[in-house]
C-alpha cells in the first residue's frame, strides 16, 4: 500500500473521529415482562462492523444470529481491503468452529453490503457510521477503540465494542466520558467482556454479592497458556521483511504485539479475568505494583510487548488481588478467578462456577454461548427501549490492566486514580498514515519512566 494513501494527522484523526438470546428466548422475556418488541430504529435493525478482522468476523456472525427479529448488516469498514473482503466471503459462505465462535451457516440473507458500503482506510469507522447504521460493531485493535467510541456516540449510534477500550490514560478518560454520553443519550453501549452474559459467572456474582462467601478478604485471577499467534506473527514478519508493507501497515496487521495497538496481553486478553475482578469487588483498586518481562519473546517478529506478567490490585480494607498471566512455551493452562471470603471460596472458568464453605454451591444450570448472549442482550435493550451502558465499567477494569502494565514497565507502584486521572502517557503515534513508524524499544523497569 502506498505511503502516501489514507494519510491523516494525528490531530486530523482526532477531529474526524469527533465530527460526527434467541428470537423465542427474547420474546419470552419481552411476554413475562408485559411488554411489546419495539424500536426507534425501525423495522430492520441496521448494523455496521468496524474491523473484520477474526475477532470482528465472529463478532458480526455472533450479532446476527443472536436474533430472530429483522437485522442486516449494511456496512463493513477496515484499514485494510484484503480483510474487508474476506470477511464479507467467510460470512457470505458461513464457517466452522473457532475458539470464540460456534460454527455458523451462510448469513447472506441478512446481508446487504454493496462495493459502495465497504470501506477502506483511516478513516473507514466514520465512514461505516454514516452509512446509516443504527448499530456499530466496534473490533479494531484497541489502539483505535477510544476515537471510534467517540465518534459512534456523537452520531447518536448504539455500540457493541470488543474488550479492551483503550491502550492508556488519556484513552480511558475518553472512553469514560463517550459512555457518559451515551447515558445521557439513552444509547445502549454493550462491551466483549462476554463473562458479564454467561449464566453461571452471572449467577455466583449474584450469591457472592448476596453474601455467600462473608467479607472478601482476597483474590487471585489468572490466564497462563503457551504461546499465541506465533505462526501469523512469523508470516507478518517475513511479509514485512521483502519490503511489501510499510511500518505501520505491518504493525497494523501484526497489532498483537505492538504495545500502541494491543496495549499488551495484560491488557488485550487478561482483562477478561481483571473484569471479573472488579465485577466481584464493586470497586477499583487503590494502589497497583507489578512485575514481568520478555524471556521468550525476543525476536523481532514479536514487537515490544512482555511474555509475563505479576502484578498486585490492592483494594479497600487491604483486600489484595494477585493478577497473573503469561504466553509461554510450556505455560500451565490456567484461566480462571478465585475468590476468598470470611465465609468461603469461590472458583470461576470458562465451565465452572463453585461456590465452597458455609454457602456451598455448584451451577448445573443452562450453559449458554456468552458469545452469542451478548448481542442477544444488546439488541433487545435497543428493540425495547431499555437502554444498557457498558462503557464505564469496562473502561474501568480495562484501566487496572493498564496501571498492571505500567507498573510492571516502570517498576514503580502507583495508586490506581493516579494512572487513572494524572498519566500523560499517549502511545499513539504522531500520524495516522502509511509510511515509517519506528518501533519503541521494549519497557525496563527501573529505566522506562512512569509517565
């Protein structure tokens, strides 16, 4: 791609950006709470994807099977025409399982996205926005979520926006205010931290907030696993090295493991567990410390990012938090939360929920696809009027992955509304287009200063 096509400003980016359950589950709930389906958005519920990526194809899919009302996507938008184009394909066509997605059947009846609603570039997510969507599906890498937030909000739009929010600060302090606007608006706003949709993380929440296990007293969560991505990140890598692609459009494609864009994997994929975390406690941490480092991911295919991270969430009434996770060769696979009160423990992952001590309790009830569940909750608040907000709370966990990952940089402790409301550090770059992007060195602590 040209280095001089879709070029933008970093101050131009920001302007643009600123300018502007089943079908029977649902209509049971709709029938037990004596109300009728209605919408302000008309008959068709009309959705755009920003990022069609894997995540954003099976988000889509996940969107338009999740009801049995009138939907159609209209519009898909990407920096790059390759995946626009293939992921019109995959839909049109249907696929098979992935490890976030059930298969799914050719979806071309609720599809209507002509040449002209395809949408490459920078500037792609404005344009999806105003091809008169009432529903934008936000899964670009996270770099780019707090301008795309923003943008959707101020064109009165509801939002589904994949997890994490942001990458820093300054990000979460918009992803923050969009979502108070969308309050204000009434616009629902539903996040990927799909946990928050499945039944039996929702039903020992609710008993561990009811008091089953006393006071929390402590906690830990985890995701360990062996390495990820590691064959597209060597094929990106020798893509990059023929000189086809410039630095930002390999970043851009290999944004895993480039900090600006997936704020690393604390915060890209460990903030699952983290939101769990603050689900369960109410609140944010007060103060945050960390470790980690690069002992595997020295090759220059891998980025800037850490392999490892420990860090510590430190809540009211000295409640502490151990967080760990690590893409490691050879990594125990554990991705899970626990829970330690006055009155017992709680044990959570992707198929438990157990409750033990002087409240014990296992969930056997409906497992259901929290994949799925999410779109399905997210289109019946706009089908009913019942607005739902998201944003904050997301934002919010997303914020203490952040403060885990400067403190593990910088090797410095901080208190969390510090990083919160004072950090200057902005990791995205000073231009939006296609040409050089030096990459920063990776963080040392006691060397990289807590900004």
């Amino acid at each position: 791609m040209s280095d001089q096509a879709n070029t933008l400003s970093r101050r131009q980016f920001m302007q643009t950006s600123s300018a502007t359950a089943s079908a029977a589950s649902l209509t049971a709930l709709a029938s037990a709470m004596g109300q009728g389906v209605h919408t302000d958005v008309g008959d068709e519920l009309k959705i755009g994807l920003v990022g069609c990526g894997g995540r954003g194809l099976g988000a889509c899919a996940q969107a338009l099977i999740a009801s049995d009302a009138p939907i159609k996507l209209i519009a898909l938008g990407d920096l790059f025409a390759d995946q626009i184009e293939n992921c019109h394909q995959v839909l049109s066509e249907g696929a098979g399982e992935r490890y976030d997605r059930r298969p799914f059947p050719p979806l071309t009846k609720k599809m209507d996205v002509p040449k002209e609603r395809r949408f490459a570039g920078f500037d792609s997510f404005q344009k999806v926005i105003d091809s008169g969507v009432d529903l934008v599906l936000l899964a670009t890498p996270p770099g780019f979520r707090p301008q795309h937030f923003e943008a959707a909000v101020k064109a009165n739009k509801h939002v589904f926006m994949e997890k994490p929010v942001a990458v820093d600060a300054p990000g979460i302090r918009r992803v923050i205010a969009a979502a108070e606007e969308a309050r204000k608006k009434k616009l629902s706003v539903v996040a990927g931290t799909q946990r928050r949709h499945q039944n039996h993380y929702r039903e020992i929440l609710k008993r561990v907030h009811d008091g089953a296990i006393g006071e929390i007293l402590a906690g830990q969560c985890y995701w360990n696993m062996g390495p990820l991505w590691v064959e597209d990140a060597k094929k990106y890598w020798e893509t990059y090295q023929t000189g086809k692609w410039s630095d930002m459009e390999y970043q851009c494609r290999n944004w895993l493991f480039h900090v600006w864009l997936s704020g690393d994997h604390i915060c890209e994929q460990h903030v699952h567990n983290i939101d769990i975390i603050h689900w369960a406690m109410g609140s944010d941490p007060k103060m945050v410390m960390g470790m980690g480092g690069r002992q595997e991911r020295v090759q220059p295919q891998y980025g800037n990012g850490y392999d490892h991270f420990a860090t510590e969430l430190e809540f009211e009434n000295g409640v502490r938090v151990t967080s760990m996770c690590k893409q490691q060769s050879g990594a125990a696979f554990n991705v899970a939360e626990r829970l330690v009160g006055t009155k017992g423990q709680v044990y959570l992952d992707g198929s438990i929920g157990r409750i033990t001590g002087a409240n014990a309790y296992e969930y056997e009830g409906e497992r259901n696809d929290p994949y799925v569940q999410e779109h399905a909750d997210l289109i019946h608040s706009i089908r009913n009027g019942d607005a739902v907000n998201e944003g904050e709370q997301v934002a919010r966990s997303t914020m203490s992955a952040i403060a885990g990952r400067m403190a593990a940089y910088t090797g410095r402790s901080m208190k969390w509304e510090w990083a919160l409301q004072r950090s200057q550090l902005d990791l995205g770059p000073a231009e939006y287009r296609f040409g050089k992007l030096p990459v920063d060195p990776p963080a040392v602590p006691g060397i990289t200063k807590l900004i």
